[in-house]
C-alpha cells in the first residue's frame, strides 16, 4: 500500500504557507491529509503559524503569542511568497479570507465540510510562554468537533516528548506522533515512546543516516516522514515501507505515486 500524502502547511510549495488557499489548493489537487502548525495568540486563539514571530511570513517583528486574533487579521501573510504580485496585472485581488492569518478552527471547519475524508496532522509549537495551554486548547477544540477519539481524522504531533505525554493525559484514544529531527535523538526517546506512538523522522536523516533507518523500518513502527518534496526523497519512503509522506508539494508527489 503506497503511502497517504500528507499537505505540508498546504500547498506551501506553490502557495502562501498556512493560508487557507494554500489549503484548499492541496484539497483540490488530491491531498489525502494536511500538516499544520499552532501557536496560542494573546487572547487565546489557535491559530496556525510555524515560526515563533512574523518577520519572515508577513514582514513584521511581532511575536504571535504576544498578539491578540484582531492584529494578526491586519496583517499580510502572502506577499512574501509573490513579492511582485504587485506589478502583476493578472495577479488576483488579495482574499482576505483566503490569505490572511488561519484559525485552527477555520482549517476544522474546512476539513469537516469537505466531500471527502481529510485526515490533519497537527503539530503544537515549543517551546512556548503557554506551555500546555497549547496541548489543552488544541484538544478542547478537537473535542467541540467529536474528533479526540480513536476514530479521529486528527493527528497531534510534536518534538517535545512532553508535550505528547500532555496530550495522552488528554485525550488518550488520539494518535500521536513524535517528531525526530536527528538519529541521535532515537537512543534516548527509545525507551521513553509507548509501542503506539507513531515517529516521524526528517527525510534527511533517514538518507544520511541508512543504517538508522533500517532499524526503524524493522521495528515496526508506523512512520511519517517529512519533509518529502524530491523523487529522490519519496523512493527512500517507498524502500522503507512508510505509511505518510509530508510534503510541500503534493500534487507532485501524487504523480509521481501515479494517484
């Protein structure tokens, strides 16, 4: 069975990332899942931003925890990936909506009324002022959807083991994934991660690292694998059986999956 494409922060690969039409250009493209990251605002939204402050995404040297929902609204999110959109007379007229900042409940929402089953793999931020605030508001949202059991179409993940301990106190029923960015990492979280607990590893580990990923291949763990945006990248996930690949271009990489 070929691996599920997950849609990193979207169709980020063509597309503003973690905006809603970055989203909804992976949905239509065929994207089987979508990756995002959350951080908590000052006045206690979820909303889905990788980077700790604004300065790369939308020009500004705000931190989002320190910003309440209304300030990030006033902000432009996708001018940074089309810098002269504005001498582009064909460009479309910037959709609020579409591109600025995204709510975790919005991306809910979406996922729920889409015509087909949409999986969400979402990653909580840290380290972070709100600590397990994060964790808790995330599930107490996912709760309002009736989506903090085993049957979920949502997945948590995070580099801190901590945090994932946090969610399982939680909601014990939901997956979770714990993310791996470097192999020797593993030696130390291998005692630690319960026998259900899903891994992700970074792609590039996995190929600088062949031996390290065989040994997971063969423990039998499921395996989630970012970032996965070569042919390259993808046939080392296919020669090591993983079960999702998280990609910032997911059309590409449906293709070549011949989907």
């Amino acid at each position: 069975m070929r691996p599920q494409v997950v849609a990193h922060r979207g169709a980020s690969h063509e597309s503003a990332e973690h905006t809603l039409g970055a989203y909804l250009k992976a949905l239509e493209q065929g994207a089987e899942a979508l990756e995002c990251d959350v951080r908590l605002t000052a006045d206690g939204h979820l909303v889905c931003v990788h980077d700790r402050d604004l300065r790369r995404i939308a020009s500004n040297k705000g931190v989002v925890s320190a910003m309440e929902l209304a300030e990030l609204n006033q902000l432009d999110f996708t001018s940074w990936k089309n810098p002269w959109g504005d001498l582009d007379d064909e460009a479309p007229d910037r959709d609020p909506e579409r591109d600025g900042v995204l709510t975790l409940r919005r991306l809910l929402e979406t996922v729920a009324g889409y015509e087909r089953r949409v999986e969400l793999a979402i990653e909580t931020k840290h380290p972070t002022r709100y600590a397990g605030l994060v964790e808790k508001r995330t599930v107490e949202l996912l709760q309002e959807f009736g989506w903090h059991g085993a049957d979920s179409p949502a997945r948590l993940m995070s580099f801190s083991y901590v945090a994932l301990q946090r969610i399982r106190r939680l909601a014990p029923d939901l997956r979770v994934v714990m993310l791996i960015e470097h192999a020797r990492h593993w030696p130390v979280l291998r005692p630690l991660v319960e026998d259900d607990w899903v891994i992700g590893p970074w792609v590039a580990t996995l190929r600088k690292h062949p031996a390290f990923a065989q040994r997971l291949a063969d423990s039998g763990r499921e395996m989630h694998v970012w970032t996965v945006n070569t042919e390259a990248e993808l046939q080392t996930c296919l020669d090591l059986g993983v079960q999702a690949v998280i990609t910032d271009r997911p059309k590409f990489i449906l293709e070549l999956l011949g989907s």
